[in-house]
C-alpha cells in the first residue's frame, strides 16, 4: 500500500520545494507537478509532489492520518 502525505510549500526553487508537514519541513521534488507557489498545498509520495490539492483537502487528511496513527497505539 502507498501513502501520500499532504504538505504546504513554504520555498520554491527550479523543480524542487520545501513543505511543510504538521512542523517538519522537508525538501521535495515538483518535477511532476506544474506551477507550484508558496502557499499550495502539495500530495507527497516518496519525496515527489503528485498533485496540488485545496488546503481543506490537506487539512481533512493530515487530520485522517492522525487518528489512524492513535487506533494504532490503542
């Protein structure tokens, strides 16, 4: 199974950028997504952003995840 996380760009430079996600910044590929700016919130998956999706879409699953990630320790 693959998991992708959602992130927001915090820098962008060439074909790479910098998210965010819930504190931790990491830096990602853009080759495969176009026009990302400061702000966008990206999809990502083994340091390759797959799409840019609204920031509630982003909220609603970073919000998923950690309630999946408390039945896990349960």
């Amino acid at each position: 199974m693959c998991l992708a996380i959602p992130g927001e760009v915090t820098s962008v430079s060439g074909d790479r950028a910098v998210i965010d996600i819930t504190g931790i910044r990491r830096e990602v590929s853009i080759a495969l997504v176009d026009r990302v700016n400061v702000g966008d919130y990206l999809l990502v998956h083994a340091g390759c952003a797959i799409a840019i999706i609204d920031k509630q879409e982003a909220v609603d699953t970073l919000e998923l995840l950690h309630q999946l990630a408390g039945n896990i320790h349960d």
